[in-house]
C-alpha cells in the first residue's frame, strides 16, 4: 500500500496545498459527520502538547472515529526503555492511524517508515509540524481570499521558530514577501534565506517594529520571544518589549490586515487589540479543527470529491 | 622497481587501495569491512609518497568492490584510487563518487536526532558539490563535508 504519511509539507505542491485547503472549506461548513465511523485513530503525545491534541482529538470525534492513545509521556513504556519502533509496531495492530507528537526531529520520518498504518506528525521536535503550518495557510487563505502576492510580516523569534520556518516553505509556490522582524540573537537564520534567494521568494529585514513599518501587512504573524532562547539575558531585558504589539501600532494597518499568532502568547499582543477586526488569532486555532479533518481524511485516503458528495453529514 | 613498491607485494588478482591518508587508513579499512575478510590482505602504513608526503596503501587479493562500496568512502577518503588487478595486470581504475544517498556510514550531530536515540542507519543525502553538505534525512540537519563523523567507531 502507497504511504500516505503526512511527515512535512514542505514537498507539497502547490495543487495539493489548494487541495487541503477546498477539503477545509467543506469541513468548515459542516464540521459533524460520520466519514470515519468505525475508524481508531491513535493520538501518541510523547511530549505533553495540550493544544494540538485537543485539536486533533476534536478533528477525530467530529468525524465519528474513536480515538485511543496517551498525552503524557511518564505513562507509555519508552520510560521502561521501549523504543519508538516497537511502540508503533504495538499500535499499529489497533489503530487505523497515528497521530504522534515527538521531542525528538526525525521521529515522525522514522515512525512513517516502520509503521503499516500511516502516521501523521503532529510536531517532532524543532523540526516539523505540517498541521500548524496547514491551518495557518488556510488561515491566510480565508481572510485574504487568496494566497497570492501577500506581504507578510513575521515578527519576534525567528531563529526557533518552527511555525514561521515552515509558513516561509509552504509560501513559495504564492510569490509572496516576507518581512522580517526580530532581535539579532533570533533573526531568520542565514540558511532560510538562502532558501528565500533560491526560491525567488523576496523578504525585507526590518529594524523597528512600529506603525509605519507594519503598514503595508496583509499578515502580521506573531510569535513569543522566550527568555530561555537567549545566551545573553541583558540582551533579553533590552529586546523583549520591542516586540510587543499594542493598539497604537494599529494606527495605519490596512482594512484587510490580520494578526495571526500560533498560540500560547503571554504579554507579546496587548489585551486590547483581541477585540479589533484584526485579531485573528482565536479564529486561527479554531481553523485548526478543519485543517486537521482534512489532514486525517486525505491521510485516510478519503478524497475531496467523497467529502463533498458525503452522505454521512450530521451538521 | 623502487624500493619503495616492494615494500608491498604485488598482487596477482585483486584490489589496490592506494593514495590512502594515513590518518583515514583505519576508517577505510572499516568501510569496507575487511576485519572479516579471509583472503590476504596486505596494508601500509605510513609509506613515503611523492604527492601526498605520506600515504597508507591496502592490496587485497580476490577480493572486487562494487561502485556502491567503493563510494562509502567517499566522505572520508574520497582522493584515494582503486586499481582492480587481474593476472597482475590493471584492467580499472576505479573513483571515489559521492553518492546521492548514504546509509548507515555518517552519525547525525543533532543529539536529539532521532537516529542518536533508536537503534537504526543512519541516513543522509548529499547535498551537491557546490554546498558541500549532507542533510540527514531524518532531522534535515546539514553537515559540512570537512565535519562528517562516522556512525561507528
């Protein structure tokens, strides 16, 4: 049987992105049905992630499958020293697929390549998480219309910052700009510019973060800047209120812009803004839901055209 | 001859591993497995060479390598020549090629990749001359060619 594994988006062509995406508009309007009754899907948290298990479980349910699995790691038998392998190979036997979480990068590759049943990585380590990157593509797509020739601002920590890194991939097929704008201990790396230059994908390095700057944002993507990320803590102490978004900054946003956050954020979008038209992370997580029944059904094998011609809809 | 050739017997069927970096001899002759060989294998070490100042050399007899095999050794010893001997004469040369995939020969240097926490290969592709780098398959961290560490030993 072919692998339908989802390990990375990063080799997605641009036909299956918009792909995914028309299968998220079908389950945003009708979220409830019974496409995966009698189906197990097996959620594996080696490392407890509250938010994205939440999400898929939700995707599950919604689609009539049953879900088994564990959030917290101290229960599963790699403490007793089992390895990855043989704890999929045990699953395997129950469930139809895997949606697994993993510290350690390469773990969702690895476990594609053992397993018999298709595995979805829902984070391993620094390296992957195609889900998030999914339901922020789908995101930019519903308040744009569109993912072509936006210009997207990406601000705070972008040297760790898995979601951005994978945002910045998923977007070269849209020709798009990215703006750059953090602290020097957390810029873009060197390399992912590199992968700009070679990708034809244009990007500006930004200094300031204020009202004129962020004017011309379709997409102001923010993320938190940690403290444990720097070597350097007066460094931190100087840099880490220059990242912070507050209502004044809104001054010039154009009408379509919206503030896109992966979520949790501590002090880095100011209370206020949450009830403006720009905010949009709240809306954003729940586009998580649709995002990830289209990742389970496409993983699946369950197609657009079964999706749409479905006779199994509840609501 | 030279003095320098009997140093080393000639071979009459065989493999002759030469222009060796004495500092790589040992990876070399764990690459290609030869602790298990059963037919002669003669080795020098730390020869005087004109080019290289000092070389190491390996003649194994009966013994034919595939292109596959030879090119695990392209990331520590990728100058070294093959010359396959028949009937004391060569009839090949064989070169080193980087080849695009290499399976259990380079450890990942990323410790919270998962190849450094499951018993498994290791798995990297060769990222092109120009870069000069290995991406490992599984945590698409890129090595230097000059920074590659071997999975074993």
């Amino acid at each position: 049987m072919e692998n339908r594994s989802l390990v990375t988006i990063a080799h997605h062509s641009r036909q299956k992105i918009e792909y995914l995406i028309r299968m998220a508009q079908e389950f945003e309007k009708r979220p409830n049905r019974s496409l995966l009754c009698g189906r197990v899907v097996a959620t594996l948290f080696f490392e407890p992630s509250t938010r994205t298990r939440l999400s898929f479980e939700t995707a599950a349910n919604r689609l009539g499958a049953r879900v088994i699995g564990f959030a917290d790691p101290k229960v599963t038998s790699g403490t007793k020293g089992e390895t990855l392998k043989d704890t999929i190979m045990m699953v395997s036997n129950y469930a139809d697929i895997i949606v697994m979480r993993h510290y350690l990068e390469g773990a969702a590759q690895y476990a594609s390549e053992v397993s018999p049943v298709p595995v979805v990585n829902a984070g391993d380590g620094a390296n992957q998480h195609p889900s998030q990157t999914m339901l922020d593509l789908y995101t930019i797509y519903q308040t744009q219309g569109t993912l072509e020739n936006l210009n997207i601002y990406l601000v705070g920590d972008l040297k760790y910052g898995r979601t951005v890194h994978s945002l910045l991939t998923a977007m070269r097929h849209f020709s798009p700009t990215f703006h750059f704008i953090a602290p020097d201990e957390l810029a873009m790396p060197e390399h992912y510019k590199m992968y700009c230059r070679e990708n034809g994908i244009r990007y500006v390095e930004h200094q300031d973060f204020d009202a004129d700057t962020i004017a011309g944002a379709d997409i102001l993507y923010m993320t938190r800047v940690q403290r444990e990320r720097f070597t350097d803590l007066d460094e931190y102490e100087r840099v880490k209120d220059r990242y912070l978004l507050s209502r004044s900054m809104l001054s010039k946003a154009k009408p379509n812009m919206k503030i896109l956050h992966p979520l949790p954020r501590v002090n880095e979008i100011e209370y206020s803004i949450d009830d403006t038209p720009y905010a949009y992370y709240f809306q954003q997580a729940r586009n998580g839901l649709y995002a990830r029944q289209a990742i389970l059904c496409d993983t699946l094998g369950i197609t657009l055209d079964d999706i749409i011609n479905d006779k199994t809809i509840i609501s | 001859m030279k003095r320098q050739e009997l140093q080393v017997a000639a071979l009459r069927n065989g493999t002759v591993i030469d222009h060796i970096p004495s500092s790589k001899l040992f990876q070399v002759i764990g690459l290609l497995h030869l602790e298990g060989e059963r037919s002669a294998v003669t080795i020098g070490y730390n020869l005087k060479s004109q080019k290289m100042g000092c070389k190491s050399i390996i003649k194994i007899a009966d013994k034919f390598f595939s292109d596959a095999e030879v090119n695990q050794l392209s990331v520590v010893a990728p100058n070294v020549t093959l010359s396959v001997i028949r009937d004391f004469e060569v009839v090949e040369k064989k070169e080193v090629r980087m080849p695009e995939e290499l399976i259990g020969i380079v450890k990942c240097d990323n410790h919270k990749c998962i190849t450094n926490n499951e018993p498994m290969l290791t798995r990297f592709h060769f990222l092109g001359k120009e870069r000069g780098t290995l991406q490992c398959h599984y945590c698409n961290r890129e090595i230097n060619l000059s920074d590659v560490k071997l999975a074993k030993g």
